[in-house]
C-alpha cells in the first residue's frame, strides 16, 4: 500500500505509466522520457518502491510458447463463506502454480481462478484431482477462453490526478 507518497506529482505518474509499459527501460531513458535527469529519477523509482506503489518486475512470459495452450476461467462457490473458510480456500489455491490469478468475488460466484494448462485434458486433471474435491468446494463452472482480445496488466495511470 501506498503510504510514504500519497501525493503523486505528473512526473511520478509518467514514471508509473513508463515502467508499467516496459520495466525494462533503463533510468536514462526513463528519466528523458520524464524529463528530468538520471539521478533524481532514480530516487523517484526507490521512493515510489519503497511507498508500495511499484510492487515488483516480472517478465511477461509467452504461454502458448511454453506449452500452456489453454485459459480457463473456473468460477468456484464455496459452501461456507465464514472469513477462516475463505482463507483457507485462498492459501490452498496459492499453492497450485496452475492457478494464475484468484479473485474474490461478491455475487453467486464466490471466486473467479484463472487456470492455465496444457490442453483440455490436462484441465480436467485438475478439475477433478484438485479444485473440485477441495474442501468447501460446493460446485465449479469452467469457462474456456477461445482468444484475448486484450491483455494489458496493471492499472490506467493518468498523467495528472483524477481527483484534481
């Protein structure tokens, strides 16, 4: 969480977006891009780690390429929403690489997991190995993804404070 810095300045915000964008970007380039110089960039980008707003770099990996072929969205109802039940089923998930994403959700669908395997087969594997018979698992409806018509991780970062 965000504490340190509450304010974001434009040159913060511009910082976010560009790293957001390419976390590879060396400080050079992404302090002319903020127009300001190397060194005060830097603090920037340490300042803005440190207040929680820049949580970690990753690589974005190609699925497909490493023989995940398939997405699957699986939108599991727990048959006790009690805060311990919930956390249990959270920490059991976090445990399953195949498992890319956990959502918590309010409506019928207690949480929305984003799975990817191999093929359809290698799906049904866990579905049944795994998810389904885990406990307070009450039903599972599985969802396939056909393609992605967007994939753009993190947030809208504007250039000036939406609060303004």
């Amino acid at each position: 969480m965000a504490t340190q810095r509450v304010k974001l300045d434009r040159i913060d915000r511009r910082i976010l977006n560009d790293l957001q964008s390419d976390g590879r970007m060396t400080n050079v380039d992404l302090a002319k891009r903020a127009g300001i110089s190397a060194p005060p960039c830097l603090r920037r980008v340490r300042a803005l780690e440190e207040a929680g707003f820049i949580r970690g770099y990753h690589a974005d990996l190609d699925a497909v390429s490493l023989g995940y072929n398939v997405t699957v969205f699986a939108h599991v109802g727990l048959n006790s929403q009690a805060e311990s039940d919930l956390r249990t089923f959270e920490d059991l998930v976090a445990s399953w690489p195949e498992v890319r994403e956990c959502h918590m959700l309010a409506g019928e669908t207690d949480f929305l997991l984003k799975v990817v395997a191999r093929d359809w087969d290698d799906y049904q594997r866990f579905l049944t190995s795994r998810l389904t018979p885990a406990p307070n698992v009450g039903h599972v409806k599985s969802a396939l993804a056909i393609r992605t018509g967007k994939l753009q991780p993190g947030v809208p970062v504007a250039e000036t404070d939406p609060d303004d």
